[in-house]
C-alpha cells in the first residue's frame, strides 16, 4: 500500500531528474556558457548592422531625392528633363509635381512652340464662343507625335528647330486647360508620364501606378501660367 502510495512522487521526482540531467548535458556539453554569451552578442551585432543598413539606405534615398529636387528646379531646362525622366523611372523623388508660373521649367513651356499650338486652337474656339457659335473652349490636347507632320499637332524635330531645347520635350502630348479672368488666358497644363506612354505605346505596355510597381510607376505634372488674351491672339496668329 506504502509503495502504492509513493510511486506517483517518485515518478515526478524521477522526472524532474531526467529533466536536469537533459538541461544539465545541453548546458554544460551542447551550449557551453561562452557559445550561449557568443550566440547573444551575435544577434545584438546582426540587429545593429540591420538597423544601420536600413538608416544608411533612408540617408543615400533622401539624399538621392534631394539632388533630383535641386536638378528639377534648377534653372537648365535640360537637367531639369532628365532629372524628371529619372524620378519617373527609378520611382524617387515625388510622384506628383505642381510648377507655379515663376519656375524656370514652366517659363519654358509656357514660351515654347507647342503652348503655341495650344493658344491657335483655344483662339479659334474663343472667337466662336464670342460669337455664339459654339461653348467655351476649356480644354485642349495637344498631340506631340514623333511621326509629325503626318500625325500630331507637333513633334521633337519641330519644336526643336523653332526653340532649342525646351520643356515640351519631356512633356509631350499634354492636356491644355482653359479659363478666362478679365483680360487674362488662366491655363493649367496636365502632363503624365506612364510605361506605356514612355515607349511610345509599344505591345506589351501599359500605364499603372506607384503603388503597382514605383519602376515606371505613373507620375503627373501640373504647370500653371497666365498670359494677356492680346498675348495669346498674337502668338496664335504667328506672332510670337
């Protein structure tokens, strides 16, 4: 009966040997102290390395970013194209740029001849508007085709030869809004740049956004500027 009794407490206690033994063997032969302290400061050095990776990559990004936001508003058309380019293709810098009428690169395109070929459409919808021929003209797109004089309002060849180098360039084919305050054109010009319009619309492409995939990922560009109705019938009539 004694023993009947016992059996169970010297179950557990057997147990609780086998227990430390097994905590004792791994202790002592398998994880000696000095491999358990190694194994301890080798996970503090990996966290420190991960953390500092990950700080240095957020310091080289911003730092990346910042030089495209110096080249954007600098004053040279051309770096200002290519910084763009490179901000819509690597997925750096901002995904959507406004460019008030004191920039540079708006100064650009508000002087270049596509802005041109905006105002001859927007005159001649203006003057049937004011004779009540038609609506008034909100907007406008104008079609920048490399394939110009055949397709297209424009192209890369002409724009070059009437300005050099300008900002239509990297716009493009780009929407043209139209509003009318006294005697002044208000216009907004909407540009964007997408896989598909980059390669030119080959098969295969296609637009999609940041957050779909940040390489080639949509970009969106507003340019706002203002020029006298006198201003806009001249350069529309050949005058520039």
């Amino acid at each position: 009966m004694g023993n009947y009794i016992l059996r169970p407490q010297m179950q557990r206690y057997e147990a609780g040997l086998l227990r430390f033994g097994q905590n004792e063997i791994l202790r002592r032969h398998i994880l000696p102290e000095e491999d358990i302290l190694k194994q301890y400061l080798m996970r503090k050095a990996a966290l420190v390395v991960t953390v500092l990776a990950v700080t240095a990559v957020r310091f080289a990004k911003a730092y990346v970013e910042q030089k495209h936001d110096d080249a954007v508003n600098s004053d040279n058309t051309f770096k200002t194209s290519v910084a763009l380019t490179l901000e819509f293709i690597t997925g750096l810098g901002p995904e959507v740029r406004e460019f008030n009428e004191d920039h540079p690169f708006t100064q650009s395109l508000m002087n270049s001849n596509i802005t041109t070929e905006a105002f001859k459409a927007f005159q001649k919808g203006y003057e049937g508007y004011l004779a009540g021929k038609r609506t008034f003209p909100y907007e406008y797109r104008v079609d920048f085709s490399y394939f110009y004089p055949l397709f297209g309002n424009t192209g890369p060849f002409k724009e070059y030869v009437r300005d050099g180098f300008t900002a239509a360039q990297f716009t493009g084919t780009a929407f043209y809004l139209f509003e009318v305050e006294g005697d002044m054109l208000q216009i907004m010009v909407y540009d964007t740049k997408t896989e598909y319009s980059f390669k030119y619309h080959l098969p295969g492409t296609k637009s999609y956004s940041r957050s779909e995939n940040p390489i080639m990922g949509e970009t969106i560009q507003y340019y706002h500027f203002s020029i006298p109705l006198t201003e806009v019938k001249k350069r529309a009539s050949g005058k520039k």
